[in-house]
C-alpha cells in the first residue's frame, strides 16, 4: 500500500523538523519512532519526547490514508542519502515500510499508529494571542543563550515566558546573568499567565520559526503551551516551578556608564579571550577617563590587553567578568551600539541597547 511519495526535498525538510525531539537514549522503543499520519492529500509527521511534541506537514502524491510509525533517524539518513533527482515512494507492506527511489530500496520495521503517545491540549483553555514568527524568533535569541544547563535548580533550565496585560516578557538566567526582552501585543489579556519554557522546546522553536512577519499563533495555559503555523505546531509541557524575581536583579542608578560600537567590543574581547584561563575565562575590565582596558593572563604567565577609546569622563573602576558571558550577549544583538553601565567593584554589569527599553543583560562580576 503506497502510503506517500513526494520529491526528497518535499519530504526532507518536515522530517528534520521534528528529528531533534527524538531522543537518543529513551525507554520506550516507539518514542524514538516519527508517526506518520496521511490523510486527505496531506502527510503529518509528529515526534515527541513526552514533554515536548512538534508536527509537520508535507503534500504528497498518490496514497491513500494511514498511519504507521517508523525509526526517524534511520528514515531521515536514508532520505538524506538520496539523489535529488528521483521521487521517493513509501510502501507499507505489513509491519515493513518500503522505501524506493530510482533503483535505491529500503525496508524499515513499523510500530502501531495506536501506540504513539500523543500530546493533548484541551481547545479553549488559557488565552490566546498572535505575534509576528520574526519577532518571537529574535526574542528567543535574545534571551536563551542565558538560561542555565542541567542545573540543580530545574527551573533555571528554562526561560520565562509572562503575558502580562499587553506585553509578553521573556526572561532566562543561570544564576550567573540575566537577560530580559519583550514584546507589546495587539489585544490587552484579561488574565495574564507565567510559565517557563523547557529548554528543549526553546531551542527547537528558535530552529522552526522564520524571519518574515508571518504570524505564530500562541496558546497558553499553566501546564501547556502551544505554538502554531501553517507548517508546523509546537506542543510542549511547562516547568513546574517559580522563576526568580527577574526585576529585583536589574540594578537601578548605575552612574558610570559609556555607548560603544557593538561590533568594536565584542571583537576585542574575543582576541582577549585567546589567553584567558581555559577553566575560569576571567577577564579585567579598567575604566578610566576617556579609555576601556580589557585585560587577562594564564596559567603559563601569558597576557592579553586590548585599549579602547570611549566617552568616559566618571571615576576610575577595575572590576572582573566571565569573557563568556560577555561574548555571549554581543553575539546575539544585532544592534549597532550597546550601553554598559557599571555600578562599584562589586556591583553587576547593566548592558542595555540605546532606544531600545525592552532588552536588558545583567552579568555579575567575578573575583580574578
């Protein structure tokens, strides 16, 4: 029974969509299984982890409705490997998906349809809003390269995603820095919602989502989210838990501060980096009139110093930061230029964008 048969781009591209759900290690056989559901002309590929699941669609050609599921890494490497030129047919033939392209054929072992546990979102719980997918894309990016890494603490291993009224605040941090962005909405929510994202499910949504004005349709409630458009849709669990105060972390009446060249900063401190320690990546940071000494050294008595020209005129301050983090928030703004505000020695590090009321990225010193 021919279940599909679509050109390989047509069919590539949905199936490394959903791909990076699949776990590698799972406990259950058919969670590392891609149901494939044809219905009506039109192929839906779903993959899930039981926290998080992502369908896509394909047009396909020439089959009749079914449903199977099969290996989607051994589907995926197979489509891959071959040529553009020839369509690529899907049989099923008992339990045994055929794949044929040219004189190219594959045989897979399928599980039942029935047996994929699917994710289920009550219709018309939580609320509802539409954003722009380019401006959901830039505020994940924004933010996520924040958000801690299998972390004790669970709820730091995810970003914050608060409506409020009419705004969406995402937050993310790892204890070490902080960054927040926002977004105004259309319509005014009458009962606002925080979650936290999983960071699995932020970085999957950031690889979907495009840069156009095309709108995702958000669904939000307080275990699930849901994000839609025309070619995919993202369900996903919630983090049960509480994240931090985000605005007692951003400091207030920071007077020491300059505007800098984004791109000028974060290329001196990326040749600074060369000689941090390779465990501790510390760098110093000098303020002084008119200047910015980024300085660091090693383990083996190397040193690196970069001297920069500013429009300083406060008083003097030496203070040390992780180079990483630095880096980190540069790399992924696209502004032009960047406001550093400073506190004293101790104090953390405000970097904000000049017009822009909504970004903000708190570091905290370190001792070097």
């Amino acid at each position: 029974m021919l279940v599909l048969k679509s050109s390989k781009d047509a069919l590539l591209k949905p199936l490394q969509a959903v791909a990076g759900v699949v776990e590698r290690k799972h406990t259950l056989p058919i969670l590392s299984n891609v149901l494939v559901e044809v219905m009506g002309g039109r192929a839906a590929f779903v993959a899930t982890d039981l926290e998080l699941q992502i369908t896509t669609w394909a047009e396909e050609q020439g089959s009749v409705d079914t449903s199977l599921t099969v290996s989607a890494r051994k589907l995926l490497d197979i489509c891959r490997s071959l040529p553009d030129i020839e369509p690529i047919a899907l049989d099923l033939t008992g339990e045994q998906l055929k794949i044929q392209s040219g004189r190219s054929r594959f045989s897979l072992q399928t599980l039942p349809a029935r047996d994929f546990p699917k994710l289920q979102i009550p219709e018309g719980q939580g609320l509802s809003f539409s954003l722009p997918q380019g401006k959901v894309k830039q505020l994940l990016s924004r933010v996520q390269y924040a958000m801690a890494v299998q972390d004790i603490r669970y709820y730091l291993n995810g970003m914050l995603f608060s409506v409020q009224g009419k705004r969406l605040t995402v937050a993310a941090t790892d204890g070490h820095r902080l960054a927040v962005d926002g977004a105004e909405l259309d319509e005014e929510v009458v009962q606002g919602v925080d979650v936290i994202l999983p960071r699995k499910t932020v970085l999957e949504l950031g690889k979907l989502l495009g840069e156009g004005d095309d709108p995702v349709h958000i669904q939000v409630n307080q275990s699930q989210v849901v994000f839609r458009r025309p070619d995919f849709e993202l369900r996903s669990k919630v983090v049960d838990g509480k994240f931090p105060d985000w605005q007692r972390v951003i400091p207030v009446g920071h007077d020491k501060r300059f505007v800098m060249q984004r791109q000028r900063l974060s290329q001196s401190l990326t040749r600074a980096a060369i000689l941090t320690n390779d465990k501790y990546r510390g760098v110093r940071v000098a303020l002084t009139a008119g200047s910015l000494r980024i300085a660091c050294s090693n383990n083996e008595q190397e040193e690196a110093q970069e001297e920069l020209d500013i429009d300083y005129s406060g008083e003097p301050l030496d203070i040390g930061f992780n180079v990483q983090y630095l880096q980190d928030v540069l790399n992924n703004l696209t502004a032009e230029a960047v406001q550093c505000s400073f506190g004293d020695p101790t104090s953390s590090l405000l970097i904000t964008v000049p017009g822009e009321e909504n970004f903000s990225y708190v570091v905290m010193p370190m001792r070097i």
